[in-house]
C-alpha cells in the first residue's frame, strides 16, 4: 500500500513490526464494552494499550525503532524528548536490551515520571521549563555525544511499530466499521491507518485532538489555529504535528474531531466506572468524542484505542468528585442556622431519613457575615440521582432552613 505522496510504509512493514515485538510487547485485550455502548449508542470495542508494562502504547513503536539501530548506534546510546508515557517507553526497552538511554525532560515533570523513567535505567535530564527548551537542549547532547534519536511520533520505525495495534484489533474484531484514535503528534493514528485500509478498506479511520491543541486539524484544514492551555489530555497537547504522519493522515485519515474538556472528564470516569478500569485524558479522547457527538457514531461497530492509564491520582479523584456533581448525585448546600443544640442533629437526621448520605460536614461560627447568634453549616451528601437531591433541599427549606447550593469542591476543600 505504500501509495505516492505517502511515506514510504506499507503493511508489510507494520506486519514485520509486530513480529519484533512479539513476546516484549504485549498483546493488549480488545473486548466489548456494552457499559460504553449503552452510554453513547455505538457498539463499542476498547483496546486496552493502558495495560502495557509502562502504561501505554508507546512501546511498540519505542522497540521497533531501537531494535532498527545498528550496532554501532546502540553502543553510542540514544536520547529522547518526553515529559511522559515516551519517555518511559524508551527507557524500559533501551534497559532490556542494554542501549544507553539518556531522556530529557521538562523541569516542571511530575517526580513520580522522572523517578518511574530512572528506575528503568536511563539518564534523566532535566532542562528548561516547556517542552521546546527540552527539545533544543536534547538536540544538543545528541550532537554533542552522537546518540541516536528516538522521536516520539514522525519517525518510519516508530510509525509501524503503532501500526501493530490495528492488526491486533482486526484479527480480534474483524466486523469494526470506524477506529477512533487520539491524534497528539499522528504517530499512533499514522500507523492503525496505514495498516487498516491496507486490511480493510471501508473502514473509516476517525482522529480525536483535544480542543485546546487542535493542530494537526488545523494543519489538514489549512487553518492558522491557536493551541494552548490547561487540557486534561497533556499526552496529546501538541502544538506540532509530525511531516510524516502529516501526510499519512491527509491521504487516510477520514476526519478529526475536537473534544471538549468536559467531554474527555467524562469519558475518564465513564471508563473508571464502567469498564474499571483507568484511562489518562489522551487515552480516553476517542471516548470523549462518542459522548460529544453521539449521533455521528449511532448504531456503527466502532473500536476505541485507549492508548494508556498514566493519570494522577489526585486528578483522578478530583474528576470523580466532579462528575458526581454534575450528575447531581453529590450535593453540597450551604445553609444559615441558629446557634442552638440540636440543630445539626436535626439536619443530618432529615437528610438521611430521607436517603441521602452525609459525606462531609463543616460548622461555621466565627465568620463576620453570620450573626453572632446564628451559624452557617456547609453539609455535602451523596443521592440517588438529580431529583432525589433537589426533593432533599426543598424538605430542609419546609423545615425552616435557608438553603444555598455550593460547588462540591470548594465545600470539600
């Protein structure tokens, strides 16, 4: 299939891929998933790259392109970019197979990925404080020691090596009508492309980007797009998109969406919560699209790549507590008291005679806005659903009480 004006990679190539890999790499699970299909109304198949050794699917193409090296290139070592599930990757192979590893970071990296590459053997630089200052000081130590690089997406090796993951999903699942794949730099939705029209022609091969980091979009449209700001997909906030899979996913690429962040929130927990099991914010785009635009894959067979599980847990509790919220299962109220005992008492007591479970209380007596004889008492309590909440409220303002609705989070914190 290597077609003009595409790089040149074929299937065959991506088939060679998967026999290198077979046996270091593991053949992640592809199952349904009727929790998800239920949710968005598409019948969905998940590829579950989150369990890989180091949490994503970036091994696959990290192999490919160290065992492409020769002799002399692994001798001198390689050197890597990454603030994340790359540079893991890059450091577990090049520890098996015995490569020196040098890996640059960003300064701000979270300590657990600096530790978690490091105790796979490679040498951790820390440089500069974007990823752009880490590139030019990592570009300098290759020149400088004459170490080979292992670029994260637009490289030949590291593209077919992501290509094995539609040949797994095919065999496993040969009746899927539409792959949708997270798009950070196009390496991993480059190589599932090439290798599924090779297979299979019809199949329609949908990109997900994050909305703040639209640019691979921008770059097929033709369009000057801004990207930038605090997404919860970091592992697919690129503001530039690779000249190889630039190219594979203009000839292939059927078309990007753009999920919001609320969107990707909730295909995190729904992953949490259905299928538990963890998905980081890149991994669970191609959900987040589904939930954004579920008339567009309504009734289609369409197989998810959740590309990995590295996410924080404090972040991942913190998107728990606020979907929640939204589906007003967790209520937090303000509500102004008398300074009398009992009042709590009778509160907590109405609460739960009527099903509702007290999960946090907080008595406030010193506050200038609350009358010297009074107090206000922040009560967060889990419901049912939306209406058994607001059916909890009015029965606290029948007995008397002013009742305010409050952000769980701040009432938490």
């Amino acid at each position: 299939m290597a077609l003009s004006s595409l790089p040149p990679i074929s299937l065959a190539d991506i088939e060679d891929a998967a026999r290198l890999i077979d046996g270091a790499v593991l053949r992640t699970p592809c199952l349904p998933a009727p929790k998800l299909s239920a949710l968005t109304g598409a019948d969905i198949v998940v590829k579950y790259e989150n369990m890989q050794v180091t949490g994503a699917f970036k091994e696959r193409g990290a192999l490919v392109k160290l065992l492409s090296l020769s002799e002399a290139e692994r001798r001198r070592g390689v050197i890597a970019m990454s603030a994340g599930n790359h540079a893991q990757a890059v450091a577990c192979h090049a520890g098996r197979l015995g490569i020196p590893a040098t890996i640059v970071m960003p300064e701000p990296t979270p300590f657990v990925k600096i530790t978690a590459t490091r105790d796979y053997g490679a040498e951790v630089v820390l440089a500069g404080d974007t990823l752009a200052e880490a590139r030019a000081r990592a570009q300098a130590l290759a020149d400088e020691r004459g170490l080979a690089w292992v670029h994260p997406y637009d490289d030949l090796h590291v593209i077919r090596g992501q290509g094995t993951i539609a040949l797994e999903m095919l065999a496993e699942a040969p009746d899927l009508d539409t792959l949708v794949v997270p798009i950070g730099g196009g390496g991993l939705i480059s190589g599932i492309a090439v290798a599924a029209k090779a297979l299979k022609p019809s199949l329609s091969v949908i990109g997900v980007e994050a909305k703040l980091y639209p640019s691979m979009w921008g770059a097929i449209h033709g369009k000057d797009v801004a990207c930038g700001g605090p997404t919860i997909a970091e592992g697919i906030a690129v503001k530039d998109v690779g000249t190889l899979t630039r190219a594979v996913v203009e000839r292939l690429v059927d078309d990007i969406l753009l999920a919001e962040e609320s969107a990707i929130e909730r295909a995190i927990n729904a992953y949490l919560t259905l299928q538990k099991t963890l998905a980081e914010g890149a991994g669970a785009a191609g959900l987040a699209a589904l939930i954004g635009e579920p008339e567009r894959f309504r009734g289609r067979r369409v197989g998810l790549v959740l590309c990995g599980g590295n996410i924080d847990p404090r972040l991942l509790s913190s998107i728990v507590i606020r979907e929640l919220a939204r589906d007003g299962r967790l209520v937090s109220v303000r509500i102004d008291t008398p300074d009398r005992p009992g009042v709590l008492g009778e509160i907590t007591t109405l609460i739960g005679r009527m099903g509702g479970n007290v999960v946090d209380v907080s008595h406030h007596r010193l506050f200038l806005n609350v009358p010297a004889k009074g107090a206000t008492l922040d009560v967060t309590f889990e419901t049912f659903d939306a209406a058994h909440g607001r059916r909890i409220v009015a029965a606290l303002e029948d007995k008397g009480y002013a009742v305010r609705l409050m952000d769980v989070a701040e009432a938490i914190d």
